[in-house]
C-alpha cells in the first residue's frame, strides 16, 4: 500500500528537478542566441576590438598607465595577440628604446591618374649604379678577394658566384648602404595602415591628386584599401618571423637595423626569408647577415630555392623572386653576364 505513494512522491521531486533543470538551460541557450546575435550584427572591426582589449590585459595589465608606444601601436598590438604573439616580446618591441612610428611608411598610393609608360631606357637608370665602370671593376675586386668563398656557394648551389656577387652589390654596394631604419619599427608603422585614421589620411591625400568620375573615385578607394590590408598582413607576418628570430638568439631583433622596407644585412632578407632561408656560412653556429660568408651562402640558398638553372627563365624568376623588380632583375642578370663573360675571357688567355 505504501509503494504507490512513495512512488508518487520520487516521481513528483524528480519532474520538479527536470523542470529546473530545463528552465536554466533555456536560460543559457537564450543568453547565447543574444550573444551570437549581437556578434552577427556588429561590425567585424567592432568585434575584432572587443576580443582585442580582452587580450590586450596580458600585455598591459593597467590600461590606465599604457606607455606613449603602447598606445601608438595598440592596433598591431591587438592583432599580433589574436595571431598567437607571445606577450612578453611584443612588450618588450614596442617599448625597446629604437622603437619609434615612422610616419612616412604609413603613406600607401595607388595611381589616380594615367602615368607614362615606363621605358626600358628610364627602367635602367633606376640601376644606373649597376652598370658602369665602378660596378664593374668593384665587382671583380669582391670576386678576386672572395673566390674561395664564392667558388664554394658556387659549388654547394649550383648558383654562379657573378649571380651571388652581383646582388650584394645591387642590394648594398658590398655593404656600403645598409640603411637606418630600425627594422621592427618599420613592421609596426606599416601594419597600422588599415587604421581608420591613416585611411582616411591617404584617401584624403589622393582625392586631391584625383580628376574623374564618382564611379573611377570607388574604384581607387577599393584598390586603396585593398593594397593596405595587404600591407597591414603581411606586416604582422614579417613581426612574427621577427619573434621567431628573437626566440632562436638570432641577429640581434631590438636593435636591428635596415632598409625602409624592412630588409638588413649584406644580402638585405626580410624576417621570414631569413628564417626560412639564411645560412651560416662559416659555421660559427650564428646566422649573421652582416657578416660576408654567412650572406654569400644564404643569397646561394635564397636562390638555388627559388629555382636557379641554366635557362635564362629560371634565373629571370629567380631573381625577381628576390625583388619584384623587372629592372632589379635586369640589373642583375646584366651585371652576372658581364663578369661572367670576363671569368671566360680570364680563363681562354690563361690557357692560350
């Protein structure tokens, strides 16, 4: 007779625990559905901001004592954060004593008017420096000076030392133009490009220049900020190679110093192509770019990688792999081929 109203009664307290239960997971279901309602209707920047400042605690505990660079660069720091930054090296970036905005690499262009077409004549003048006298004669000096050096990167890739020669002295005259810009500045100048106050700032710099239709206008203003979040992103990439080089000891990142668009030592590499492809070529156990045998083997790496062989196409996309440049790689080959064809020479009345 009891077994019934027992069995009532568990019954009873078990619907009211299933009832609650299932009251407070409508509630959490329907906080989320407003949560991912909200998320769907702000702008992605908005949100990008929002998720930013979240993790942006990890750097700066007190938002409220930010040092002036911490400001500057809040945007970059945002974005290095949320792509899997460590905290402590871009702390230590942004506040080291080098580390300043450079105001002019946030200036991004597109052309807003016809321009004249580019002759060949006016393409090789860019490199004048690589085809006269003084080119040559340096050039043989550095090879003479170097053969061992050379025949060997020559040797271990198949890449001819007039090719390696001829880009340390298009890239920096053998080290005689290394440039000043403080390399990790320039990653985080170039990466607040897609800031809203620097778009606008170079729309506004454009508009003035421009003379057409509303329809030509939005075309230009697509383009703009088309170029400039890829500058922004491929920005952020070469900071993160920066941070890669800073965890293995290499070169020395704080300090490093280089050309405005980034790339230091003899062979002028950006961070992820020292990273992928630098060498020691004295094996000291230090890659070091400034240093002569170390640049000779990564160059002859660099270029070997990119595909170098005896066809003047694979040497042509070799080469402007290295730097987009049709008159860069004119400049090259046609230095490679002159002190190619004075090795031949050197070597017919050797044997006559």
């Amino acid at each position: 007779m009891r077994i019934l109203p027992v069995f009532s009664t568990d019954l009873h307290t078990a619907s009211r625990k299933h009832i609650a239960f299932a009251s407070v997971l409508c509630t959490l279901l329907a906080v989320g559905m407003v949560f991912l309602f909200v998320e769907l209707c702000t702008p992605r920047s908005t949100v990008a901001s929002v998720r930013g400042i979240a993790t942006v605690s990890i750097v700066i505990a007190d938002t409220a004592a930010m040092t002036t660079n911490e400001r500057l660069f809040l945007p970059v720091i945002e974005q290095l954060l949320a792509q899997g930054a460590e905290p402590q090296f871009i702390k230590i970036l942004v506040n080291h004593t080098n580390t300043t905005l450079y105001e002019k690499l946030t200036k991004v262009n597109v052309p807003v008017k016809k321009l004249p077409h580019s002759t060949p004549r006016a393409q090789r003048k860019q490199y004048a420096y690589a085809y006269d006298a003084t080119a040559l004669r340096k050039s043989r000096d550095f090879l003479t000076v170097y053969d061992s050096l050379l025949s060997a990167a020559e040797r271990r890739y198949n890449v001819p030392k007039e090719a390696i020669a001829s880009i340390l002295w298009v890239e920096t005259r053998f080290g005689d133009f290394l440039g000043n810009y403080h390399v990790p500045s320039v990653y985080l100048s170039l990466a607040l490009v897609t800031q809203p106050d620097y778009m606008q700032r170079n729309k506004e710099r454009l508009k003035a220049e421009f003379e057409g239709s509303e329809e030509e206008w939005l075309e230009i203003e697509r383009k703009l900020e088309e170029k400039s979040q890829r500058k922004a992103a491929w920005a952020l990439s070469e900071l993160l190679a920066l941070q890669a080089m800073y965890k293995a000891r290499a070169q020395n990142v704080l300090d490093l110093r280089g050309s405005w668009a980034g790339a230091f030592g003899l062979s002028q590499f950006i961070p992820s192509s020292y990273i992928k492809l630098a060498v020691d070529g004295n094996g000291d156990g230090n890659i070091n770019l400034f240093d002569v045998h170390d640049a000779v083997h990564s160059i002859g790496n660099y270029l070997s990688n990119a595909g170098w062989n005896k066809s003047k196409r694979s040497q042509h996309r070799a080469v402007y792999n290295y730097n987009h440049s049709d008159a860069y790689v004119s400049a090259v080959l046609s230095l490679t081929k002159r002190l190619a064809t004075q090795r031949v020479i050197a070597q017919y009345r050797k044997s006559s």
